[in-house]
C-alpha cells in the first residue's frame, strides 16, 4: 500500500502553485488509484489585449466573419489558433 502525505491547505492559489512547483505529487496522491476524468465545462482562462490592426484590414475580416455569422473577434481567435497549430506540427 502507497503511503502518502497530506496535502497542505493553501492560502492563494498563488501559495498552491509555488507548493508543486517544489514538490513531487508522488508523496502526496496515490497515482495508482487515479482515475481519467474529464471536465466539459472548464472554459480556458483569457486575457484580453490590444491589437492595433490597419483599418482597411479590420474591415475585411469583419466582412469575412459576417459571411460565417460570427462576431469578427471569435474569428480572429479561430485564425490564430489554427495557424498556431499547424506552425507547430511543421
């Protein structure tokens, strides 16, 4: 039987963060007993930025997201997410 360590409480996640970051969760969780999960409803976190773009530009995608019937900003996202992937299985 794996013996294992309680798991502190933890003021911040902050304070969460910096635990794992220096310790080994084998001490702590019995990985033996861990289960695949999955979580449908967990929505990534985002960070919203400022992108200057030539207006002629914004212009055109707002054109190309109006033909796909949705917000020009939700295209981008799908833009730049797909070139990202494909950057990187190059």
């Amino acid at each position: 039987m794996n013996k294992t360590r309680k798991i502190p409480k933890f003021k911040t996640e902050a304070d969460e963060r910096a635990f794992w970051e220096s310790h080994d969760s084998s001490e702590y969780v019995d990985w033996i007993k861990a289960q695949p999960t999955s979580f449908p409803n967990l929505k990534p976190s985002t960070k919203t930025i400022s992108l200057r773009l030539p207006e002629a530009l914004l212009d055109r995608i707002k054109i190309e997201a109006n033909k796909r019937d949705m917000p020009y900003q939700s295209l981008i996202k799908v833009w730049l997410a797909d070139d990202v992937e494909e950057s990187r299985r190059s």
